[in-house]
C-alpha cells in the first residue's frame, strides 16, 4: 500500500509551492478517481493471489499424501524446465511494451513477440520429437510437456499485454482460474492414472491452458486490434527487431541469469552436512515463496502500467518516487515477517522442526532482495541502462556460486551472505533505476505497421 500511495504522490507537479489551497483541493479532487482505481486494482490483484493460493492449497496437501516424495521432485524439475524454456522464447520482447504509451507501439511489439514465441514452439516441437524418437523421453511425457510450456508462453505474453493496458482484473482472475482448475485435475488424475508423475504433468499443463484461455477470452479483443492480420508485416517485424535489438542480446541473459539466482538456496542443498538444515531450508521456501509473488503480482503490474503513462521531463521523477515506494513496501512486508519468525521460532523447540523460526528469519533477507528486485529489473529494463544490467546480473551469480564454493557447507552463515548479496543486487538496481535515462524516441507510423501493410 505504500508503494501505491508513493506512486501517486508521483504524479503530482513538482512545483506546487504557488498552489493556492482551493487550487491544491481541486487538483486532489481530479486525482481522486486515479486513485480510488489505483489502489482498487492493487486491492484486486492482492485479494485474487490470496485466493488462488488458499485454494490451490488444498489440492496440494491431498496430493502431496496421495503421492511419494520423488514424484513430487521429478513434478518440480518439470515446472522449472518449463518456466525456465519460456523466457527465451519471446526473446524478452515483452519488455518492451512498456517504453512507450503509443498504441502503436504496442502493437508492434506484441506482434513481434508473438512471431518470436511462435517460432520457438516450432523449434521446441522439433527439438522434443528428436528427443521422443532417440527414447531419451516418453511420448507422453514430450506432448504435456510441449503443451505446458506453449500454455506458459501464451500467458506471458498475453500477461504483459493485459499489463501495459492496465487490465489487472483479467490478470487477477486467470491466477484465480489456474488455482480452481489445476487442484481439481491433479486429483482427478491421480484418482485415473494413480499416483504418477504423469497425472501431475498433465495437470500443470491443463492448469496453465485453462488461465491462457480465461485471458484470451477477456481481451480477444484488444489482441485482435494489435494483430489483425493486415497490420503484419515483414519489413515491420524487421525494423522492430533492430531497433529493440536490446531485447534478446542484453534483456534475455539477464532474465536467464536472474532465473539462475533465485534458484541459489536450492543449489546449497547437496552441501548440507546437517540434514536438518537442509530440510529447514527447503521448507522455508514455501512460505517465502508467497509474499514474494504476492509482491511481484501486486506492484509489478501496477508499476509498469504507471510507467507506460510517463513521457517527458517528469518520466524520471516519476520512476524515482515509484522505486522509494517499491522499497518502503518491500520494507513493511519483509521486516515483521523477519521479527514474527524469530519471535515464534521458540514454538518449535523440541521438535524435529527446532530452529526453523530462525532460518526463516535469516533467508528473508535474501527473498527481500528478490521482491524489490523484480520491479526494479522491469523499470530497468525500459532505460538505457540494460547493459550494466546484463552485468550486474552475472556479477551477483558469480558472487553467489563463489560464496557457496567458499563456504563449502550449507550453514546459518552461509544462508546470511546469500541473503546480503541478494539486497546488493537490489540496491545496485536501485541505483540504476535512479540514474535511468528518459524514455527512447517514438516509431514512426511507416515502421510500426500501425496501418494495414501494403502487400
């Protein structure tokens, strides 16, 4: 909530000194339905992630007692395979929907996006036919997985979409539709198949269609407008190419290397000389897991639909107030959270679980960075800065696999240097977004494919 209120305290003037007070209560009466919408989406968006997690809970619990822990590990590298292939595949097009507030642009963006997931399906389709014909990988298993990962690209794509245009409902609810549907499947296979890895594949694929098709359906109409097929265009597609040219040679790999780092507890897992620690660590991902979603889903759309709105002089003072708003935010989140576990962590003395207070305490400092990074890597991403970008990311995936060879074994120390190093990405990030640069030049009509193509 504070980051929203900061976010508006954004959009007033910066000069405001020669207001009048009936001249301050008239531009307050103007803002107040901005407002009101504003933190009413936020409100929106924050209820529909609780929602969707309270109810896909249950799911899991029952499945999780129907089947044996490996099934659950192999269901894990599944969804990481599949969530990590869907990065390249728009070749972080998407990121650029948010550079300008131009229609145009977005159109043209998205469709190149589009082509380029296209052609990534094709490729993946391919590459996993190779793989079933070589028998490296059961046909089944190959077809789920291809359908997974086609239903994760078309919800990043039309996620971003819904985002630059500021349809947070229809983002809200596709979460709420995957978290109805794919409990209910996953049990309805296991009770067909029994308690296979398959039934759970099957159902994460399914899951993800169903929240794809609920968003497609609420806005085929804004699609339909941004690729009607007489506005493509092969010199378009060509020109945007070159001109975000940024998107896959600098934005990609660092969406690459920040998957790779969130992914740091979980790589100090095999040097765990004390198995308790390791299954304290594991566990406190889970409840880490959710308010760092919940933050990433509540600001990130927000945020980067404010952005889109910002052209001009005030584009970097609006950025700026927003980035103070994101770490206050992270703040009030993440502090009590840290406070709660150390204080309760005396509940589980006596336990097989002692001590897991503590290191629920310590690894917040490391979900922290991650949750107000996440923002601050999209603003970043809109500037000029997304060569230091690409390096900062590699640089804090080197500090971190360094840290964990240095220390040799999965401890209570170890877990804090991770941690300070994930706050120094996000305050390197902050000093990124505060140093931007202002938003790039318009695309002229000719090149955008704005108009139907000629030929």
């Amino acid at each position: 909530m504070v980051a929203h209120v900061v976010l508006e305290r954004a959009s007033f003037p910066r000069h405001r000194s020669g207001l009048s007070f009936a001249h301050g209560r008239r531009l307050v009466a103007r803002r107040a339905p901005a407002i009101r919408q504003s933190l009413g989406s936020a409100m929106l968006l924050g209820l529909r992630f609780v929602q969707a997690r309270l109810i896909s809970v249950w799911g899991l619990l029952v499945a999780a007692y129907c089947c044996p822990p490996s099934i659950f590990a192999a269901f894990a590298v599944f969804g990481a395979a599949a969530s990590f292939l869907s990065i390249p595949a728009l070749m972080r097009l998407e990121a650029v929907f948010f550079r300008s507030n131009a229609r145009y642009e977005l159109a043209l963006a998205f469709r190149l996006a589009s082509a380029s997931g296209a052609v990534f399906l094709g490729l993946a389709a391919v590459a996993l036919l190779l793989i079933v014909q070589m028998g490296w990988l059961p046909p089944a298993i190959g077809l789920i997985f291809f359908l997974s990962l086609a239903a994760r690209i078309v919800l990043r794509l039309l996620w971003a979409e819904a985002t630059a245009e500021g349809d947070f409902r229809a983002i809200g609810n596709s979460n709420l539709v995957q978290a109805i549907v794919q409990p209910l499947l996953m049990l309805v296979l296991i009770g067909v198949f029994g308690p296979k890895a398959l039934a759970l594949f099957l159902a994460d694929a399914l899951g993800h269609g169903a929240a794809a098709l609920s968003i497609l359906a609420r806005r085929s109409g804004s699609i339909l407008t941004l690729a009607h097929p007489r506005l493509w265009s092969l010199r378009g597609l060509a020109w945007g190419l070159t001109r975000w040219s940024d998107a896959p040679r600098i934005l990609l790999p660092s969406a690459l290397l920040s998957f790779g780092f969130t992914t740091a507890p979980l790589l100090a897992l095999p040097y765990a000389e004390n198995p308790l620690l390791a299954a304290q660590v594991a566990l406190a991902v889970r409840p880490l897991d959710m308010p760092t979603q919940m933050f990433g889903t509540v600001s990130g759309p927000l945020v980067m639909n404010g952005l889109r709105t910002q052209t001009g002089p005030g584009r970097r003072s609006w950025v700026r107030w927003a980035m103070l708003g994101l770490a206050a935010a992270a703040i009030g989140v993440f502090l009590p959270i840290a406070i709660g576990a150390h204080q309760f962590d005396s509940l589980f003395d006596g336990s097989k679980w002692a001590g897991l207070g503590e290191v629920i305490a310590v690894m917040t400092l490391f979900y922290a960075g991650i949750a107000l990074f996440n923002p601050l890597h999209d603003i970043a991403a809109s500037a000029r800065t997304t060569a230091w970008q690409l390096a900062s990311h590699a640089i804090a995936l080197v500090a971190i696999v360094a840290t964990i060879l240095w220390f040799g074994h999965l401890s209570r120390e170890l877990l804090y240097a991770v941690g300070f190093i994930s706050v120094a990405r996000a305050l390197t990030h902050v000093l990124l977004v505060w140093l931007g640069g202002e938003e790039r030049e318009a695309v002229p009509d000719s090149a955008s494919g704005a108009r139907p193509a000629a030929g």
